[in-house]
C-alpha cells in the first residue's frame, strides 16, 4: 500500500505544478492583439465556368 500511496503523492504533486504553471501564464503574460489577414485566392471565391448552365425545362 505504501506504493499506492507514493505514486498518488507524486501524480498530485505532477498536477500541482501543472496548475501552477498554467495559473503563472494567465497571471503574468498579456497577449498582444494583432490583425489577422488571410488571404483566399479568388478561384475559392468564385470559381470560373466550367461549362454552360442548361436552361430550365417547363
């Protein structure tokens, strides 16, 4: 049992500093707002004919 209980120890120890370190990076760093530009070819947008549209029968 006392193996349980040391590797129990250790986990929560692991966990612990993950915490912390993740509670550290939301306490000290501040992003930097920035403008994303992304650019989509025009193709994407609107394809060029491929051939003609068939009219609609009635």
């Amino acid at each position: 049992m006392p193996t349980l209980f040391r590797f129990l120890a250790v986990l929560a120890a692991i966990a612990g500093i993950i915490y912390g370190g993740m509670v550290a990076l939301v306490t000290f760093v501040e992003p930097q707002p920035r403008d994303v530009t992304i650019r989509i070819p025009s193709e994407r947008i609107n394809p060029p004919a491929t051939g003609t549209i068939a009219p609609a029968k009635k």
